[in-house]
C-alpha cells in the first residue's frame, strides 16, 4: 500500500496541516487505508452519477 504514500502525504499537509512522515508505520496504514477508502467511495459515486 506504499504507492498511496505520496498521495495521503498531499492530503495530510494541504488540508490537514499535519506531517504524514512522523506519523508510526501503524498511522502510516491507517491513513493509507482511509484514503483508499475515500478514492474507492469517489470511484462509486461518479459511476453512479454517470
């Protein structure tokens, strides 16, 4: 799940204000999984709109 890493570090610092490289490996997946998550969520609904 390394290929979202710079993706939720853009998400963390730009919206969030917050440092994706001092956060623990655990915080690292976290983070990772969420933004999965939300990209799978904006997949669905822009499917669905169309």
């Amino acid at each position: 799940m390394q290929w979202l890493a710079p993706q939720s570090r853009f998400i963390l610092k730009t919206f969030f204000k917050r440092n994706y490289d001092v956060l623990s490996s655990n915080g690292q997946t976290m983070v990772n999984r969420m933004m999965l998550g939300v990209d799978i969520a904006a997949l669905i609904a822009l499917f669905s709109w169309l």
